[in-house]
C-alpha cells in the first residue's frame, strides 16, 4: 500500500519524509497561502544520504513559501517552455484535431505528419526554436526548393504551428502572470524575405509546366473515358473505375465519394432517442429510390469546408450505380465482408480494410493515362476536368459554385424545390456533355429509349505487363 513515513529528526525540515509506493521516493509537505504541496524531492536511490535528502527538500520548502507555487510544477512548465519544433506541431496538431470549430480532416493531419518526418530527417524537430537562425532558415529552405511546392508546404505548416503556441503561450503566461517563454517565430523570416510564390506566380508556372491537367473537353476526356470503361473488365477493376468515373460525372473531392454507403441502408434519424452515428444526415450516402423533394441524389457528409453537400444524381450515373449495387453486393460476399462493410457502394478489395471502403484508384489511374497517353493525372484532375465541362457548357457562375462545394454562404445540402430542380437540369446537361464524348460508355448507360450514337470499336486495353515491384515514380 501506498504510505509515508515522516522524518521527525531535528536536522529535517518540517514535513519532509519518505513515501513507500512501490519504490521509494522522498517528498516534502507545505501549506502556503491556504494550499498543500507536495512536491517529490527525488528517488530515494539517487541520493548518497539522507542528510543530502534533507537539504535538497529544505530548498523546495523555501521556493515554495517564497513563491507560494509547486518548485516542481514550475520547473516542469519552464521544461515545457523550451519549445521544440516537435512541441510546437504536437500543441498545434492536438488544437486543430480538437477545435470546436472545422476540426482537422485526416488528410489535414496526415500532411502536418509528413512535415514532421521530414524535419526529424534534416535533424531540426527536437532543436529548439528560439536557438534557430535566420541564416539557417534561408539555407534550408533554398537548399530544398528543388520540390517548391512540396518545400513552401511544409515551411508554411511550421510558420502556423509556432505563431499558434506563440499566441498561446501568451494567454498562458497573462494567466499565470508571468512573461511569455515563447515571443517570437524566427521562420516568418521566409515572410518577411517574400520567400514563398505569390498567386500569380502559381498560376504562371502551373501554365508553364502544366502542373494541372484536367482532361480537355475536346481532346482526352472520350479517349479517358473509353479506355476506362473497358478497364472495368479486367483485373477486378470494376470498383476502381465505377469510383473514377462517378468522381468525374459528380466533380467531387477524392475522400467525398469514397465512404458513400446505400442510402436506403440508413434510418432516417436515430430511433428511439437513440444516438445512432449512421444515419442519413450524418453518413456520407447515395439514394436511388425517389425521395419526395430531392428525388435521386448523393449526399456527402462534413467534406472539406465543413458543410453537408448534397447533388443530384442525373439519369446515366443512377444507370450507373443500379450495376455498382449488384456488383458491389456480390464482391463483398465473394470477400467474405462482414454486414457493415457490405453497406458501401465502394468495397474495399481487401477484407482486412482498416475503412472497409475503396480508397486508392492511384495505380489503376495510371494504367488508364498510360493507355491514353498523356503524361500526368490525378485523382484531382477529374474534379478539374469536370469544372472544364461545365465552363464549356456555359454553366452560371452560382452553379459552379453550387456544383464544386466551394466554401461560400450559398452553398448547402438543402436546397427548395425550385433551387433543386435547377441543379438537377444542369446536372443532366453536364452528365450528357461529358459522356457524349465516349459513345461507347454512353450507348451502354442511357436509357432504352434514347437513340443510340455512332459509336467506333470499344477500346481495347493493352496487356498488363508484370509488375517490377519497384513503386512508380
């Protein structure tokens, strides 16, 4: 049990004794200003002596009635004070993971944590910040800029995490009332040296390099499409290419689709005051049955900008998700995939998913640019390709906005009838627009009673040749 025994020798100082718990640890007890210490003086193995005991417990006794404070408690907060770069990001990620307001995304955390690898790499993360050098910095940052954007990232991530704790650490230090320990970020440096590329800048070398690369209307959005509808064939990539082209026909984020369960799966709300987490104003989801305002539509929950976002869904992707439900259904089962996981219409190809959903279509991407043969797309691009669409297509200004989920007051997951009605026009057109680029995907998603277009032989896709096991570039 855990006890102590006081020192009631004349050389001790009052309340000093030694606390049996396990091991054996020396402490020393006061009352100051109507409160009760009890600072550790140290392990009982540390010291040579009792008497060395003593003496060290006779100093915390006078700290503590001169300051009226814990002398270990203090120390510990002075310790705390020697801001790392690795305290500085472990305070700031913490406050955005917990804010009340727009928690962080995961992908928000996975980029801080790839900041910090690389700063572990260079040596720099446990270094504290005040003993850092504007000369330094400079050299860092123009030794690395090879990979500029990727190099301003982690930089900018830094500036926001340590003017965070500076910030901070001034309402904790104005509570305490003493002076701050941290007043100053030696990286705004880079800020203040106009280190980091303007907007114009960006958009110039983006031009230049054609860092973005949405598929042109006019040029590789068919040859995407139809490379793409034959992939699905092959290789067990029909859940890979269901997910491409829906991001594409629906111009959503990559992480907006992907956790999307069967809306008719869901309760409405929770039952019987429960709290169920999955319901369908909390649970990213597709409904294909006609619900009375919005009819068929997509709903996706807390994206990016922290809003609900909810879009139509226009007459070929319902085609579209009617074949992913019956296949997505008999993947989980020939998986093996439990109940919950059977819900998404994305399953993941492996049973042992942490998400039990689709997540990467990375390679599979690749595959298909490669068939096509243009040099770079991402996941990303096809957001971009489809507001390229709509741009063609004259689409209002507030129907892009509505359309992109851009953070505007204007945008919503709930919508009057006419306003949804509106939505739901422009969809179809956009939808017709892109599609009618790949005749063959087309003639296979629309419905019976449309005339077919002239369509030329469905691509054939290009053996797979045998993995290197070396990761692509």
């Amino acid at each position: 049990d855990d006890y102590i025994i006081w020192d009631s020798h004349r050389d001790a100082p009052p309340g000093f004794g030694i606390r049996i718990a396990g091991k054996k640890t020396y402490v020393i007890r006061r009352k100051v200003l109507g409160r009760s210490m009890m600072p550790k003086v140290g392990n009982f193995a540390d010291f040579s002596s009792i008497d060395e005991a003593r003496r060290r417990a006779a100093v915390l006794a006078l700290k503590m009635t001169d300051t009226g404070k814990n002398p270990n408690a203090e120390a510990r907060k002075i310790a705390a004070s020697e801001f790392t770069l690795r305290i500085a990001f472990e305070n700031y990620r913490t406050h955005l993971r917990t804010r009340t307001q727009k928690p962080a995304k995961l992908e928000t955390l996975r980029v801080i944590d790839r900041c910090v690898r690389k700063f572990e790499s260079w040596v720099w993360i446990d270094c504290k910040i005040k003993d850092f050098s504007t000369a330094e910095i400079i050299k860092k940052f123009d030794d690395n800029n090879e990979m500029t954007t990727s190099n301003e990232q982690r930089f900018r991530w830094v500036i926001a995490a340590i003017n965070w704790n500076v910030d901070r650490e001034k309402f904790d230090a104005n509570g305490e009332n003493r002076q701050p320990l941290l007043t100053f970020n030696p990286f705004e440096i880079l800020v203040h040296d106009r280190k980091f590329r303007n907007q114009a800048q960006l958009d110039k070398e983006r031009e230049e390099k054609s860092a973005r690369n949405p598929l042109g209307p006019s040029t590789t959005l068919g040859p995407f499409l139809e490379a793409a509808w034959s992939k699905k064939n092959s290789n067990d990539n029909e859940t890979g290419v269901h997910y491409l082209i829906l991001m594409l026909l629906w111009g959503c984020r990559k992480s907006e689709h992907a956790p999307c369960v069967w809306g008719e799966l869901l309760p409405e709300s929770a039952q019987n005051g429960s709290d169920a987490p999955e319901t369908k104003r909390n649970t990213s989801h597709v409904c294909l049955e006609s619900d009375p305002l919005y009819g068929s539509y997509v709903y996706f929950h807390n994206t990016k900008n922290g809003r609900n976002h909810r879009l139509p869904i226009a007459t070929m992707a319902l085609e579209l998700l009617k074949r992913r439900q019956t296949s997505a259904a008999e993947e989980a089962l020939r998986r093996g995939f439990s109940s919950k996981a059977r819900m998404f219409v994305f399953p993941a190809k492996n049973r042992t998913s942490k998400t039990g959903h689709y997540t990467d279509a990375t390679d599979l991407l690749h595959r298909i640019r490669d068939e096509i043969g243009i040099s770079k797309i991402t996941r990303h691009d096809l957001r971009r390709s489809f507001g390229a669409v709509m741009t063609s297509v004259d689409a209002p200004e507030a129907i892009k906005r509505a359309f992109l989920n851009h953070s505007s007051p204007n945008v919503t997951a709930d919508y009057t009838k006419a306003e949804w009605g509106q939505l739901r026009q422009w969809m179809e057109r956009i939808e017709q627009a892109i599609l009618l680029k790949a005749p063959n995907v087309y003639n296979s998603l629309k419905p019976v009673e449309w005339p077919p277009l002239v369509a030329l032989a469905p691509h054939v896709c290009t053996p797979i040749k045998p993995r290197s096991g070396r990761p692509r570039k």
